[in-house]
C-alpha cells in the first residue's frame, strides 16, 4: 500500500517537474490575441466592401431606371412640341420652354441645382409641376438646326436662335450619395429628340 501510494506521489511530482500541466504563457496569450485581432479586422474590411458594393449597385439600378422613365416622357413631350419659346442655358436655375400650338400649351424643363431637397429636372405646364428626376447635379440641352453639315447625314448646325431649333439634345447626370461620398454615378443619358410637329 505504501509502496503504491510513495509511486503515485513520485509520478506526480515529475509531471509537475516537466510541465505537463503548465497553463498558457503571456506570450501565447499575445499572439492569439493579435492573430484574432487580424481575422476580425479581415472580415470587417470584407462585410463592409461587400455591403458598399452591393448598395451600389442596388443605387445604379435605382438611377438608371428614374432616368429610363424621365427619357421616355421627356422624348414623348418634345416630339409633339411645334417649337422652342425660350431658353435659359447656363446658371444653376437652366430653363427650356416649349410650345404645342396644335393643343394650344407651352411647358417648360426647369433645372434647379440649389434646391433645398437637391437638385432636380422639373416638367412645369399650366402652374403645376412634376419632378422628373431627383438627384440631377447636371443638365444640359443644344439646339440644332435642320439643316445637317454637308458631307454629313447625323452632324447638324448647332443655333442659339429658339425660332430655328428643329432638334434638341439632351443630357444629365444623376448620382447618389453613400457614407458622405458619390461612390456610383449615372452619367449615360444622353439623347436626341427631332421636333415633329415644328413645320
């Protein structure tokens, strides 16, 4: 009995003498903690570029489809209008007025860039208002002739006279902010419009 009891509290002792059950160390404390550290940061970096690309995108699509529906009632305006009125190019409050004398109406685009709630393109017809597109930091608009250049079928006379305006480019650019900064920008729209009606 003494014999196993002496052998037992020997192999005790020599396992303490060897470290069997040594705890862990500073050091390894340390380097776990930093290698830890390391990976969080890694999959923090890579949530965040993910999530920023993803609302990117979902921002773009947004845009883009604003900017398909402003083309399309903007093109349907323009070809049944019979002439330009006025212009107003340049500033930050850009205006371009229109009329149709076979219905007896004008409308106009106006373009505010200082706008309280950011700048937009609006249709004005008969004092009311739409909002075409939000979010427009440009807008710009070139009246053309009929007369197209010679040697030439798609280049046309550029005119700042509104009586001799038969076609009008249009172009904007729509863009969104994300965290403080303008990270996607639609900037393709870009069209033009001949007067159809214009005799």
């Amino acid at each position: 009995m003494n014999l196993v009891s002496h052998s037992s509290n020997a192999l005790l002792a020599h396992s303490r003498r060897t470290g069997d059950c040594r705890g862990v160390t500073l050091i390894e404390m340390l380097v776990a903690l930093c290698v830890g550290a390391l990976v969080l940061t890694v999959v923090a970096v890579l949530s965040v570029y993910a999530l920023r690309s993803f609302t990117a995108m979902g921002n773009y699509a947004d845009l883009e489809a604003k900017s398909r529906t402003a083309l399309d009632r903007i093109t349907r305006d323009l070809r049944q209008a019979t002439g330009v009125v006025s212009i107003n190019p340049l500033g930050a409050d850009k205006r371009l007025r229109l009329t149709n004398a076979l219905e007896g109406t004008s409308f106009s685009y106006a373009w505010y860039a200082d706008d309280p709630d950011g700048p937009k393109l609006v249709y004005e017809m008969d004092g009311h208002e739409r909002t075409y597109l939000t979010e427009c930091g440009e807008w710009n608009f070139t009246l053309y002739q009929r007369t197209p250049m010679p040697g030439s079928s798609n280049l046309f006379y550029p005119t700042t006279d509104p009586r001799m305006c038969k076609m009008i480019e249009m172009s904007w650019k729509c863009s969104r902010t994300m965290l403080g900064k303008k990270w996607n920008t639609e900037s393709a729209q870009s069209v033009r419009i001949v007067l159809r009606n214009k005799s």
